[in-house]
C-alpha cells in the first residue's frame, strides 16, 4: 500500500494550484472517470439489463453499502479534534441508523428484496463477487492507511453521485416494470446526504492540500476511488454480461431469491450467455410479411414483430454461430465495438429466450 498512486493531469511544472484550480482537476478526474461512464451502468439505466443483470448489481452493491460505514469508522478514529468527528460520525448514523429497521443499509437490503432476494441471503455476502470483495476491501483499507487528507479526497466521488442517482432512477422506473418507488427508496435520502457530505470534504481537501505534492496525493485518492467504483462494474459486466464467465461460488441467477420470487426467466428457459450457440427451437421460423412490409417471427399460435436489429442478428442465428461470433460478425459489418454489440444482442436473445422462441 505504500507505492504512490498514479496521479493523473499532474501538471509539467507542478506549481500549487489555486483552491479553485484544485477542485476543477478534482472534477475533471471525476468527469473522465467516475462509473456513470461504464457500460455496465449504461445499460442498467437504459433499461438494458435482465432482471437477474439487475439483482447481481443489488447483491454486489450491498457489499459496499455495508462498508461504507465500516470505512467511516476508520476514517473516524483518526480524526484528531471533536469538530471533525462531530461531523463525520454522521456518516456513519445515516448508514446504519439510530435504530432496528432505519439506515441505509437497510433500505439497500429492502431494495434487494425488493428484487427478489431473501434477506438473509444478502446479509451473508456469501454471492458476491470476489472482485467485488476486493475493491471494497482496498477502499476500507486506503482510508485506513494513507495520510487524512487522502483518506478524507477518497470519498470526494460522492460529488459525482447526485447526477448519476437521478439519472438512475429515472432510468429504471421507466425501463423496469419490476421497479417501484419504494424498492428504489435508498436513493431518496443519498440526494440530500452526498452533496453534504462532498462539500464538507471537498472544503476540507481544499483547505488542507496546501503544496503541489498534497494537491497531487488528494487527485490520486479520488483517482483510485474511481477505481474502485468502475472495477465493481467491470466485475459485473465480466460475469453477468459478457462473456458472461460467473466464477466459481459467486451468485448464480436463481440462487438466494424468496420462494416465491418469480423465476427471471420463463420455467425451463434457458439463459444464453456470449458462448452459447443459439438456434430457433422446431417450428419457429423468421418470414417476410408481405402484407405488413415486416419480417416477423413465427411460433406455434404466436408471430413476433421483429425490428431490423432484431432481423439482422437472426439472420446469422443459424445453429452454428456463437454469440460472440454473431457479435463479431456484426460489428464488421457495421463498423461497431464488438463488446457492446454482444452486450445489446445478448440482451435481445435472453428476451427471446424467456418468450421460449429461441433457445441454446
Ligand atoms: O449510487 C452511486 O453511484 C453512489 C456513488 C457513491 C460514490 O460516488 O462513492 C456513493 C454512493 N452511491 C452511496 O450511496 C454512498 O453511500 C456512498 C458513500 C461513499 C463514500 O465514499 O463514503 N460513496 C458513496
């Protein structure tokens, strides 16, 4: 933990930056880096995501909401006068509450139930990622180690955060009939909390990182805090969207859900992953309706509009193709990312899949 972190934009002469040079770098870090940006967060809010894409990100996400306060609370310890502490130990009560059933951590577990899981499942933490496990981790433990004002930077990405709840929860309201209000409730209080608590911390960092070698040691904290944020999201993506590669032990869809949680997918649907081969079962055909100017897909009793993006993958589902290989075949015809390509037409292919008009 000792080696220096990367510093970013540290500029050639490295003279001290005014207070508001400092935090404009601070925000352009944040601009460049901060996990609205990644894929993963993308399709959650696009409405992009599974059901059981959406509850992997609720699982993995309880692990850091139930660190946070552990990582305050080291935070706190080391704060030298009762002013500081005063402040900051509010932190900890919004996370875990005055009281049973307040706080929210429990209002991240309710949002897990929310989606489907048993309770007891979430607290166990036992389906987390590893990836998950270690990026928090190395959060708790950079506050812990590196000097105050490192440790205080860290949490400067919570200036980020307002525009990106919003933007979230919007998002899936709209795309998800599986989200309500209430199961996004967490984020109701984080509106009025996190730009409380940045503006605390980020007057503080302004205040106290008075040399150019400060400055720089405050940009690489919250560079390494976009870190940890973006490498939870790329751990979920790795698992859970392509290639789809679930390690070992960590949650696999089905596992942990309430009884009578409805099965994500249809009963004895499949799930594709990047890897699988998909082809049309026996008696589901594509067709040109002359008609209706369309190309549909034909099922025993049901036809499907089918819309040109959905054409074009079918046209290369042929019993032979991976997804991937569809994926690739795709973006050389349109000149696109492979990757994400295979993200959207996986998500495509899982609709289909739940209609029980396509399987593996
Ligand atoms: O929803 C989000 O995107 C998001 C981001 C962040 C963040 O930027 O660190 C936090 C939270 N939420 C959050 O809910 C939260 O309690 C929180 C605490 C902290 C921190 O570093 O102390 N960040 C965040």
């Amino acid at each position: 933990m000792n080696a220096a972190f990367p510093t970013p934009g540290a500029d050639e002469t490295q003279r001290l930056l005014s207070p508001e040079e400092l935090e404009a770098a601070l925000r352009d870090i944040g601009a460049r880096r901060y996990h609205n940006l990644h894929p993963f967060h993308r399709l959650l809010h696009d409405g992009k995501l599974s059901k059981d894409q959406v509850r992997a990100w609720a699982l993995n996400r309880y692990y850091y909401q139930a660190m946070i306060p552990v990582k305050d609370a080291a935070l706190l310890a080391r704060l030298p006068d009762a002013a500081l502490r005063r402040v900051w130990r509010q932190r900890i009560v919004d996370h875990d509450g005055d009281h049973e059933g307040d706080g929210g951590i429990e209002r991240w577990l309710k949002l897990a139930e929310g989606v489907g899981f048993a309770r007891d499942y979430v607290l166990s933490t036992k389906g987390i990622l590893s990836a998950t496990r270690f990026s928090v981790d190395a959060y708790v433990h950079f506050v812990s180690e590196r000097s105050l004002l490192e440790a205080i930077a860290s949490s400067l990405t919570e200036m980020f955060s307002p525009t990106i709840i919003s933007e979230r929860v919007a998002g899936m309201l709209k795309n998800y009939d599986f989200i309500t209000k209430e199961t996004l409730a967490y984020f109701d209080k984080r509106l009025t909390q996190a730009p409380r608590d940045a503006d605390f911390a980020l007057d503080y960092v302004k205040r106290h990182a008075t040399t150019p070698e400060l400055q720089r040691a405050a940009m690489g904290a919250l560079t390494f805090k976009c870190n940890v944020l973006w490498t939870q999201l790329d751990a979920l993506y790795f698992a859970y969207v392509a290639p789809g590669m679930i390690p070992p032990d960590a949650w696999q869809p089905g596992e942990g859900l309430v009884q009578d949680a409805a099965p994500a997918s249809a009963p004895g649907g499949v799930k594709l992953v990047a890897a699988d081969v998909p082809r049309l079962p026996r008696g589901v055909r594509m067709r040109f309706d002359q008609a209706r100017d369309k190309h549909v897909l034909l099922a025993p009793e049901r036809t499907f509009d089918l819309d040109d993006n959905a054409v074009a993958v079918l046209q290369l589902v042929d019993g032979q193709r991976s997804v991937t290989q569809i994926a690739e075949q795709l973006a050389q015809t349109y000149a696109a990312d492979a990757r994400v390509i295979e993200a959207d037409i996986l998500v495509m292919l899982n609709d289909l899949a739940e209609k029980r008009v396509l399987e593996r």
